[in-house]
C-alpha cells in the first residue's frame, strides 16, 4: 500500500485528517518544482488508466499532463454507455475490468455514473482506485479546493464556507464533506426538495466528520442567509452530467439561487469565490467570475498539483 491509510480514493470521508494534510504537503512540493522546471520524475515508468462514462476538461487534462510530468504515461479510455464509439464498455463488468487492467498499469482512474461502480472496481482492482468523478461525489476536485482555500486563506479550520445552489449534487455533497473534514464551518442554501440537498448517506458521514472536527452544518432554503460573514462562497451547475432531461424543473426550482455580485457583497468583505467548472450563467454571473472575488481559476490549476500528490502517495 502507498503511504495514505487507504488502497483508494472514492471519498474524502473515506480520508484521515492526516491524509488530506499529507495530499497538501506533497502537494505544495510538487507545485514548487512544477513552477521551477525542476524535474520530479515519481513515477517514471509508472502508467495509469484513466477511464471515462463522461465528458471531461480539467479531469482529462490535468491527471494527463500530471501524470508526464511525473514521468510516467496515462492512458485515456473513452468509456460513454452505449457509444458506439467508445473504446471499451462496461458489458464485459467492472470485476474482470479491474482485475485485467491491474495487471497492466499501476493505478486506475475513473469518471463513472454510479458510484457503486467505483466501490466495485475498488474491490477487485489490486491497484489504487481513484475517484475522477461520480454522481455522488468528486473528491479530487474537493481536495484541490481545500488546497486553493489554504492557500488563500492561510488556513482552513474556523473559516465559513457557504454553498449555494445544488447541493444534492456531487458538488455539494463534495464541499460538505470536504468542509467538515478540516473543521470548516459550513452553510448551505439549497431548494427544499430533498433532492437538491445532500442525500442521507452524505449527511450521516458529514455528521460524524463534523463531530470530530469541531465543524458546524447549518442548512437553509436562503442564500443571503447562508453568505452572512462566509469567507468563501461556493458554487456548481444547476444540471450535471447525466441530467439534462430534467433541466427545465431544474432551471426553475433554482430561480434566486446565482451567485451574483449583489449576493456576494452580503458575505465578509474579503471573500473568495470558486466554482468547479464548467460554468453556466444560470449559477454564477460572468462579472463574479471576472472579479477579484474569484479564484476559480486557481482552483482548476490546483487540480493537476494536488492530483500528481494523490497518486505519487497512492502508488507504492
Ligand atoms: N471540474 C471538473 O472536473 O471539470 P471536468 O468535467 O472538465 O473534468
Ligand atoms: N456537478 C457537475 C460537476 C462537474 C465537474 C457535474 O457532475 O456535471
């Protein structure tokens, strides 16, 4: 096994407060030598399959150019159900999957649709199972934030970081429990339907996390509310990948959610806000994006650092 206390990551929760400052030590090492050329080749020699049921920018790109930085070689699988164009498909099931592709490479990472999927793969893989995004959560996006955060805040337990828009999305279910993790402070102003808040499952891990940390969970249907005094304002799509046919309700259950400039002067003064990206207008008005305010584009570069640290600390 590397050096974190998992095989695997599916989940920040899944993670130790430990893990996650070792990710942002290694981290800030990688980032240096990235910025300086200097060479830090950890992985020459090393593959890793990257395997996609969904579009991808930032994920493809960053765990690619990753990955040679390190000096080692990823393999992009297009893997979109029922495509006939796909390179390969799930039909021949995730059990004989994982255990061929861990005789090839060194560790897998995957974008799938269900979560499950990857609880599977994890099981029969031999190699380290990393999370690149499902339906319930996305947790290198979430580690790549908290790492942008600290940066930019020096610090990360005791901040307010409010969350507006989806949060049943694995976006939302991300924040929640990267925040709790670390001890920060967390509100979140989401439609009342159950289904645009954090699923039971999320809360009950968050709850546990948050216990541990110190960190409070407040949930309300107002997003002025949910900004007072936060230090980060955080947002996602309205409609993720694989929901499009439900983007018309979706569209409009979330009429007063964006994060616009008159909503962000309601947060402290100094506030930072992010979003995963890819953005629409509906959720994050373009002058917020261009502002000072955001710090969106730290956090997709910090994708691919925090990423080269997941998996130097991953692969044995
Ligand atoms: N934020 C993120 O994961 O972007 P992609 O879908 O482009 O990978
Ligand atoms: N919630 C978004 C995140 C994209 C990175 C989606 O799943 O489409």
């Amino acid at each position: 096994m590397g050096k974190l206390s998992q095989k695997d990551l599916l989940t920040i929760h899944e993670l130790t407060l430990n893990d996650v400052n070792l990710i942002f030590d290694k981290a800030t090492e990688l980032k240096e030598k990235h910025k300086k050329r200097e060479p830090h080749e950890e992985l020459r020699g090393r593959t890793v399959a990257t395997f996609y049921e969904k579009p991808s920018l930032r994920t493809r790109v960053s765990f690619e150019a990753g990955v040679a930085q390190l000096g080692g070689h990823a393999l992009y699988i297009k893997a979109i159900p029922g495509w006939k164009y796909s390179d390969t498909h799930l039909k021949e099931g995730i059990p004989d999957l994982a255990r061929v592709l861990s005789r090839y490479v060194d560790a897998i990472v995957a974008r799938v649709y269900e979560h499950e999927k990857l609880v599977e793969m994890s099981r029969y893989a031999s190699i380290p199972v990393i999370n690149a995004l499902s339906d319930l959560t996305h947790p290198c996006q979430g580690l790549a934030d908290l790492f942008t955060i600290k940066e930019h805040k020096g610090k990360l337990k005791g901040l307010k970081i409010a969350y507006v828009g989806d949060g049943g999305s694995n976006m939302g279910h991300t924040t929640l429990l990267g925040a709790v993790k670390v001890g920060m402070n967390i509100a979140m102003a989401c439609p009342e339907n159950p289904k645009y808040r954090p699923s039971e499952k999320i809360m009950e891990w968050a709850k546990v996390d948050a216990e541990k940390s110190g960190a409070t969970i407040e949930i309300t249907n107002n997003p002025e509310e949910a900004v007072k005094e936060a230090d980060i304002i955080y947002t996602d799509v309205w409609v993720s990948m694989g929901m499009e046919a439900e983007a018309k309700e979706r569209l409009q259950a979330f009429q007063g959610y964006q994060v616009n400039m008159n909503l962000v002067q309601k947060a402290n003064e100094d506030v930072k806000v992010m979003h995963c990206l890819p953005r629409t207008e509906h959720e994050i008005s373009n002058d917020v994006v261009e502002s000072p305010y955001s710090i969106i584009f730290d956090q997709a570069e910090n994708r691919m650092h925090v990423q080269k640290a997941i998996l130097t600390l991953l692969i044995d």
